[in-house]
C-alpha cells in the first residue's frame, strides 16, 4: 500500500515515513490492504515497527503507538492510494 498523503501533526509522519513509502508491515505482521493495516495497528503493541519499502531499500521504523484511550481504533495520519482490481485502495 503506497502512501499517498500524510497529515500534518500524524503518527505516520511523527516516525518519519514519506508520501511513496509502500507500507509492507506493522509489527511482524504483513499487510496488503487497508483492512489488514487497520488490523495489524490494532493488534500491535504499543511499542512496535512500521516497514516500508522506499524505493528499493527495506526500513524498519520504530513507532509507539498511543494507549487506547477510549478510542475503538488507532489511526495512523496517512491516506493510500494502490490500484487494486480496478479500485483505489
């Protein structure tokens, strides 16, 4: 899943990924769509990593999630945009 846009003051920028980066996993968790990242997020612990491929190179990047507060989910301040099957994703 590329990353499309950050928002401004978001996690996802916060541990430094890049509009492009292609979100591979969180955690050890792999993931291919939105649903499985939204998941993997879910599941992670609260200290855990973000792996991306930036052009050709593989990143591991650590990320601290916030305790859930009252929140049903975690959200990261990105927004993807991969083609699949003829829908963006």
């Amino acid at each position: 899943m590329r990353i499309e846009e950050l928002v401004d003051g978001g996690l996802a920028l916060k541990v430094g990924l890049l509009v492009g980066d292609k979100v591979v996993a969180i955690g050890d968790t792999l993931v291919g769509d939105l649903a499985e990242l939204r998941a993997a997020m879910q599941a992670a612990p609260v200290s855990s990593k973000v792996v991306v491929m930036r052009g050709t190179e593989k990143l591991e990047l650590a990320v601290e999630f916030p305790p859930d507060l009252d929140g049903p989910i975690r959200r990261f301040g990105l927004r993807t945009g991969d083609i699949v099957d003829g829908e963006v994703r």
